[in-house]
C-alpha cells in the first residue's frame, strides 16, 4: 500500500477529538495528575513533539507525519531504532532527542500493556486527556 494512502488511513483512525494541535496539548497538561500513566505518557510526548527541529510544527497530526516521512510506516520500535543508530550528530541532535522518547512511549506501553502499536499508544493516550477535559 503506498505510503501517502497508509498515513491517510492512520490519520483518520486517530482519536485526537478536541486536543489538535501543540497548544492544546500544554493546555491539557496543565492540571497536573498525581499518578497516571496516561498522563506521564503525554508529556513524554509533547516533549518529543517540542524537541523536533522543525520550525512551525503545530498540529499533532503533522509531528507523526514527520514521524512517519523520518521513520516508515508503520511506526515502531525497531524502526526508530534503526534509523537513529548511527546517525547522531550536532546536525540532528533534537530529531534523535525527540525519537527516543517516542521509543520511550513504545517502552512504557510494552512493559505495562504489552502494546507496541503507535496508533494504540496514541489514541490511549488522548482518550486519556480527551476524558480528562471534558
């Protein structure tokens, strides 16, 4: 299935609802919870969402595609894993900084959901804070 139709399909499968672009991601964290997954989740991601070096980077939906465009489709550990390897450097420090907390993301939701789908990773954790900001 060619690359454009794959993100297309995950785009439309993920439940973002009202949390869409970086803002609204530091706005729903803002209330800090005591203790939850979920929510530790979320900042890991909004972190790898700040470090990424692309300028003008709003919209969740564009940080996984650059994700995707950087990593393949489908997203996953060894992916990620792969492609940073050997290939850090001054030049794209902040692109590796942001992949291994999406591997961080990968991680936790292994260890605690034996989960490794990044679509599944993503919609738990706006479900989450979707539920959270009602």
């Amino acid at each position: 299935m060619p690359k454009i139709i794959q993100k297309f399909i995950f785009n439309r499968k993920l439940k973002l609802d009202k949390i869409k672009t970086l803002s609204d991601l530091a706005n729903s964290l803002e209330i800090k919870e005591e203790f939850s997954r979920e929510y530790m989740m979320a900042e890991i991601f909004y972190e790898a969402m700040v470090d990424w070096p692309k300028y003008n980077l709003y919209l969740i939906k564009d940080f996984i595609n650059e994700l995707h465009d950087n990593f393949g489709i489908p997203l996953t550990f060894e992916t990620i894993r792969l492609k940073t390897k050997h290939s850090i450097s001054s030049s794209n420090f902040s692109k590796v900084n942001s992949a291994s907390s999406i591997v961080e993301l990968f991680d936790i939701s292994w260890k605690f959901d034996n989960n490794a789908d990044f679509l599944k990773i993503l919609n738990n954790i706006f479900d989450y804070l979707n539920e959270k900001n009602r």
